[in-house]
C-alpha cells in the first residue's frame, strides 16, 4: 500500500512529464477548443512553476502533500484530524501518518480537546507558518522573474485576464453554496 507521501509525488511527476508545449493557435473565445487551448497552457504553465517549486521543496525535505497540508492548515486554521483526512480524501491513518512527518519537523502540532481525549485538533506551529512564508517569499520571486518577460502591454492585458478569473472563481465557489468551500482567512485581491 502506498503512503500519501508516494502518491502525491507519482501524481506529481506524471503531471510534469506531460507536453510542455504551449498552444499557438489564437481561437474564438466562445469556441470549446479556445477553452481547451486556455485550459492546456494554463495547466502546463502552472505545471512548470510547480515543478520548480518542487525541486526546491525536495532539497528541504517537504513534500507536496507535506506542503498541502499545511496550505489546508493555513486557510481553514486548525481543524479536527478526521476533518484533515476528508479534506485530503485519505484514510484517517494515512493523514495520521502525513501528520506525523510534518511534526517531526516541528510545522505543525497536535492537541487534544480536555472535554474530548478522542478529539485531535491540528494546527500549524510559528515554524510552519514560518515556512510557509519563506516559501510564498520564493514563489513570488519567480513570478516577478516571470512577469519581467512581459512588456507592459502585456502586463496590461494579463492584470485584467486575472481580475477576470478571479471573480469568475468568486462567483463559480458563491454559486456552489453556502457549505461549499470556507477559508479561516480571505485573500485580499490586488487591482
């Protein structure tokens, strides 16, 4: 039986062997294949970025569903272990194990509630969100490295594009209801 650890990094690496060949053909918007063209190259574009992130995060000893975990941990803020597995879609003894690795490390820590010994809560410790940051500081190196490449046109064009696709995200999660999907915090957007 495989551990999360093995899956997500198979999953992983199979996404970064897909074709890193982006779509040239300029299509009509309302066209299914423009939407598959956009899908294709936001996929592969977000795949490259991932792929560097995760060479990083390998030589730091973390894995990607390490890493999701405490993404999970710091949106949602602490939350009860069987709670952590359902949002994983794992067993409670895999994210039991996943959990035990990331404490290791001192990036996130177990208590037990005092009304309710059976009850774990997780949360991430100073040293997770620590780390976290440092790697949030890391990707955003890249992407400013990234955006460097574009003229200000450019610039333009995608900073519309992405206040476009944000309130399309907004409006997709608001129209799946209110149980659909919360955050213990709210990212701020940037206009």
């Amino acid at each position: 039986m495989f551990k999360v650890d093995t899956i997500v990094r198979l999953r992983t690496i199979v996404q970064m062997t897909r074709s890193t060949t982006p779509s040239t053909r300029v299509l009509a918007p309302e066209s299914g294949v423009a939407k598959a063209a956009i899908i294709a190259d936001f996929r592969t574009s977000m795949g490259e970025l991932k792929c560097i992130t995760s060479e990083r995060l390998v030589r730091q000893g973390i894995s990607m569903s390490q890493l999701h975990v405490m993404h999970l941990l710091e949106g949602h803020g602490e939350m009860p272990m069987s709670r952590l597995a359902e949002m994983l879609d794992v067993s409670f003894s895999n994210a039991t194990g996943l959990i035990d690795r990331v404490e290791e490390r001192g990036l996130v820590e177990r208590t037990r509630i005092a009304t309710d010994r059976r009850m774990v809560m997780v949360q991430l410790t100073p040293a997770g969100r620590q780390m976290l940051d440092d790697f949030e500081t890391i990707n955003e190196g890249i992407l400013r490295r990234v955006l460097d490449q574009l003229d200000p046109q450019q610039l333009t064009r995608l900073a519309r594009s992405m206040r476009d696709l944000r309130d399309a995200v907004a409006a997709t999660l608001t129209e799946s209801g209110p149980d659909s999907h919360h955050h213990a915090h709210v990212a701020q957007g940037r206009d």
